[in-house]
C-alpha cells in the first residue's frame, strides 16, 4: 500500500471532479482509495490522498501499472506504480 497527494493548480469557477485510475499494467496494482475526488473554490488547493494498494499473488516478480489522474478539461497526470514482492 502506498498514498499520493492531488491538488489543483488554480482555483476552479466551479466544482471539478478528478478521476484516478489503472489504466495499463499490473491488475494486482489497484486505486483503493481516493478513486474521485472532488474539488471546489474553497478546497482546490488542499491536497486529497490517493490510495493504491497491491494484491498478493504468487509470482515474484515486481509487477507495474499506469495510473492516472483525469478530468475534463485539465491534462491528464500519469503516474508508474511499481509493487514490491
């Protein structure tokens, strides 16, 4: 298990949700917490924690995965997550 932190650079004339999610890789890698977030005017820039979590499995080998971090309108973000067997 292993956290990250998002915030908005700017401040939003309106709600804005993000979405964090696998997009490639490892389905052992998973977001398991913090899979929507949403910002306001008043939040947008207090960091929102992120959760990813690995599952056991039975081979050794370190698996990875794409994870990233969208919302419409805004670049995406693309993080590498990488387990540790």
């Amino acid at each position: 298990t292993n956290t990250f932190s998002v915030k908005l650079a700017v401040q939003p004339t309106s709600d804005v949700t993000v979405t964090v999610s696998r997009t490639a890789g490892d389905s052992d890698i998973s977001v398991s917490g913090g899979a929507s977030l949403t910002f306001t005017s008043t939040n947008w820039n207090i960091a929102q924690t992120v959760t990813l979590t690995a599952a056991e499995d039975l081979d050794l080998v370190n698996g990875s995965a794409t994870i990233t971090v969208q919302s419409a309108g805004l670049p995406n973000v693309v993080i590498s997550a990488t387990e540790q067997e």
